[in-house]
C-alpha cells in the first residue's frame, strides 16, 4: 500500500504513519491518461514538415560556413567551433554563462518544442550528496528536480554524484551541466521514465538534459522514494537504465557521454514523443536505444523521434536504435562501431535514415546495417525504411523496404521532400559530440 501525502513543498518531511491513503493504480491511471494526452498534443501530423525543417536547418548552418571553415580534421582551429545547427545557435557566443537561456532555443527535430525551465528560475546545485530519495536535501539535483515548477538547474563546481536510486525527473526542468564536469553514475540513471515495476508510474513533459556523463549505471534498490512533489512511493528495482522516458514528451537530450549501463543506454516507451537525441556520445553498451518496448502497445504509433549529430563509438553492439511502431528520423548520424547491427526494429515502425556515415565492423557477418524482428519478408517488406544520402563503408549496406520518399509523395505529407546533407558531412557535424568542456567567458 503506498501513501499519497500532499506537500507544498519537499522540505517539509512526510510522515509515513500518516496521510491520506489513495489507491496508486488510480494514481497511476490519471496519471497515465495525463501524460497521454500530453503527448497526443505534442504529436505533429505531418512529420514531413519536421524533417524538412530541420533538414533546412543543417543545410542553412553549413552554407553559411565555407568562408570560416579550416581543414576536415576532427580538430578546429576556426572563429566558431560549432558545425551544426544546434551547436551554432548557442556554442558561439562568448557570453554563453550570461545567456543560458538562449540555449531553449536551439533545439530542433521533433524535440522543437521543448524549453525545459527557461519560464523558470535558475536554481544552483551545491551539494553532490544523494542520502534521502524520500525529503532530498536542498541543495541537491534530487531535491531541484522534484520541485513542482520550472526550474533551469546548473551547479556551482564540478561533481561527481552518486545516485542512490532513480532520479525522477518532473515536468519544466533543464538540467543545464555548462562550465562543470558533472557525472552522474551509481545506483539508477536519470528516469524522465517515470516507471517503475507495476507500482509506480510517472510522467513528465518538457524537459532538457544538456552537457552531462552518465555511465556506469547499476540497477536501482527501490524502495520508499518520492517521485513528485506530492507523492511518495514503493519502487521496485528497475534495469539500469542511462535514460529512461515513460509517457514523456517535448524532451531533449544533447551533448551528453555516455558509456556502460547496466540495460538500455536511453529507453523510450508507452506513447513518449516530442524528442531529440543530439549530439551524444556513446561508447561500450551493449542494448543502446529503445524506442517502444512492446509490440503488444500500439500506443507506441504516436512516437516521433529526432536523432541526429550523434557519435556511436566503441564497444557498441546493437539497437541504435531499435524501433516499434512510431516515427523516427535518424539523420547525420556517425556510426563508427557495431558489434551487431546498427538499426532494427518490429511492428511496422517508419525509419528514415539519412546522411549518416556507416561503417560496418570487420565481422563479415555483421556488415548489415538494418535488423527486423517477428516478421515474414512479405510482412516487412511493406514497413517504410528508406536511406537516403548514407555513406557506407567497409562493406556496410542497409536493406530498404516501403515506397520511397523521393519518387513518390509520402503517405504522411504532400509536401516535397527536403534531402538532408550528405552523410560525407558527419565527421564535421559530429565532431564535437558528447560531453562539451564549457568555460566561462569564452566560446563553448
Ligand atoms: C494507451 O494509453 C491509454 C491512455 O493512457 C491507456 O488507457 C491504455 O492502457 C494504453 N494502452 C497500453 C497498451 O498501454
Ligand atoms: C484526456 O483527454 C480526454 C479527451 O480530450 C479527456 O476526456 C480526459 O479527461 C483527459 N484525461 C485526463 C486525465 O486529462
Ligand atoms: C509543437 O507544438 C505545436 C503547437 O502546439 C504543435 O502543433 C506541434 O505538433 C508540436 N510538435 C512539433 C514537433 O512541432
Ligand atoms: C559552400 O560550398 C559548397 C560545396 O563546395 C557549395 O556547393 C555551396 O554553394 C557553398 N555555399 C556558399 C554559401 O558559398
Ligand atoms: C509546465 O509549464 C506549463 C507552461 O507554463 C504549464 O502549463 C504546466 O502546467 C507546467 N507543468 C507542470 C507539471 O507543472
Ligand atoms: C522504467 O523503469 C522500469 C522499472 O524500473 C522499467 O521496467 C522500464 O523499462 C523503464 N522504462 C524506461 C523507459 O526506461
């Protein structure tokens, strides 16, 4: 039986004898139904349009550049060092520290919508302490991201925190990790997820992760934790996760490393959408992204996913992702290792992969790109997975399947479709991936 306790704010400490029993899985089904709807509004009709848009974008960033450029090689010595759309909207300015903010308007794909905090103050974490998952200290990222309004976080040093369960991450946060190295490991990632087992759900809206390492993540404890301001909850273990998105929409992953969780590096699921995963860096993981984990949740139909300047790097063997159902544009990707596969997935998802480099590992059973699972050719051949502008390399080749979207006008839009840059562009897109170090006063 778990408690529902009403709180004004999370310094008060909730007493576990008292309080107003409710029933979670009532709880959870509003909750549920909330979050939902939430990402039936964020859902955008005409996914064409999005990826013309950002496409549009990377074409604008790198036009405009071919006065500064200086060299291909992965180091820069030129005025700015940012190459792609996103990076240029803010790494540019001296000013960064001053102009955090700017950064809310940067994002672009199916994420554009989110701005995190930015209607928010900013609140500064002091301590790197993790020793009360049910009244966090203030002063900690536990305690700022359970605060029932929008936040922008950012630190006061470097650090290095140690979770000791999940993370759970409310609606209008930024976690902004500029000017520090802030690692995040231990017990349990940073969950947008919001789930847990069958007891507890929760579900956020609008949230930015930026500039952080997240690695060695182990399976969290459960146990008593809160999870909102006004809930407190019995958790189970979960799988150790990097990232995890339950029914969350409008969020925004970028300039994030990560390496060595115990299960999914980023795992979205049960009807999330509204997201960009950019520019992260990955390394040394086995299942690294899941976008819907069921075939028996068609709710996953409503998932439009950006992925875009990522570095897949060493050690990675599978699921970059692996898909169900939804929509995902996996465009200026630099796939540099697989162990495996690269992308996969069931259930009829649309894949659009575009100008990303492709370099296929020395195995020669492994050169294939492309993964499907629990379907006949004749049921798989239908599934629209296009690649377009995709450099391939040591032998690497990705089976298409469903109409093409150049010689034909999508199903989704009768709009003209906008190509994306090359996927002989990647390495300078790219280059800056991950976790960037950011000092005060001069460009990032
Ligand atoms: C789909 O979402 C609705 C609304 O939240 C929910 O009632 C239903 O149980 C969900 N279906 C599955 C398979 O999760
Ligand atoms: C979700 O949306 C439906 C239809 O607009 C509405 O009837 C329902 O009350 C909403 N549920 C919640 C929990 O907001
Ligand atoms: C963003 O918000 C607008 C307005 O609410 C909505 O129409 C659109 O579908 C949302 N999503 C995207 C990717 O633009
Ligand atoms: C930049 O260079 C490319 C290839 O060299 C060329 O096609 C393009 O027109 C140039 N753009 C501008 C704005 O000069
Ligand atoms: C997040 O911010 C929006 C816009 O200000 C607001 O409508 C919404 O209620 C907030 N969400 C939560 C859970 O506080
Ligand atoms: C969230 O956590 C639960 C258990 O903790 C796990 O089963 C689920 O897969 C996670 N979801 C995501 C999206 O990570």
């Amino acid at each position: 039986m778990q408690m529902f306790i009403f709180m004004f704010a999370v310094t008060n400490i909730p007493s576990l004898e008292g309080g107003s029993y409710v029933h979670d899985q009532e709880w959870f089904k509003r909750k549920s139904d909330e979050a939902y709807n939430a990402s039936l509004k964020s859902y955008h009709h005409d996914p064409i349009e999005v990826v013309n848009d950002f496409n549009h974008h990377v074409h604008r960033a790198l036009d405009g550049q071919n006065s500064t450029r200086r060299g291909l090689g992965r180091k820069y010595h030129g005025e700015c060092k940012a190459q792609n759309p996103i990076d240029r909207c803010w790494r540019c300015d001296d000013n960064w520290a001053k102009n955090r903010k700017k950064l809310a308007k940067c994002v672009k794909g199916f994420g554009r919508n989110t701005t995190g905090g930015a209607d928010g103050e900013f609140y500064i974490v002091t301590d790197p302490s993790d020793n009360d998952v049910v009244t966090p200290k203030p002063g900690t990222l536990r305690f700022a991201v359970l605060q029932p309004r929008p936040l922008w976080i950012i630190f006061d040093r470097d650090m290095k925190i140690k979770l000791q369960n999940e993370l759970m991450v409310t609606s209008n946060k930024t976690i902004d990790g500029r000017g520090h190295t802030i690692q995040i490991c231990g017990k349990d990632a940073i969950l947008i997820n919001l789930t847990t087992n069958n007891h507890l759900k929760l579900f956020a809206k609008n949230v930015i992760i930026h500039n952080l390492k997240i690695h060695d993540i182990a399976p969290g404890k459960g146990g008593m934790m809160r999870d909102t301001a006004e809930h407190v909850g019995i958790r189970g273990t979960d799988d150790g996760d990097c990232i995890g998105l339950f029914a969350a929409s409008d969020v925004w992953i970028d300039h994030i490393s990560m390496w060595n969780c115990r299960d999914g590096m980023i795992d979205i699921v049960k009807g999330s959408t509204g997201i960009t995963i950019s520019n992260v860096h990955l390394t040394k993981h086995d299942h690294v992204f899941l976008f819907g984990a069921s075939d028996s949740d068609p709710n996953d139909s409503i998932m439009q996913i950006t992925l875009a300047f990522n570095h897949f790097g060493k050690g990675l063997i599978q699921r970059m992702p692996r898909c169900r159902y939804g929509f995902f544009h996996v465009v200026n990707n630099d796939y540099t290792h697989w162990l495996m596969y690269a992308v996969g997935g069931s259930s009829h998802p649309t894949i659009i992969s575009e100008g990303n480099r492709y370099i296929a590992p020395p195995d020669p059973n492994a050169k294939l790109i492309t993964h499907r699972n629990f379907a006949s050719e004749e049921e798989w051949k239908k599934w629209q997975w296009r690649s377009e502008n995709d450099v391939f390399i040591d032998g690497a080749y990705f089976v298409e399947s469903g109409e093409p979207f150049k010689e034909k006008q999508t199903p989704f839009s009768n709009k003209a479709f906008i190509q994306s840059k090359p996927g002989s562009y990647v390495r300078r897109l790219t280059r800056f991936s991950g976790f960037v170090k950011c000092i005060e006063g001069t460009k990032c």
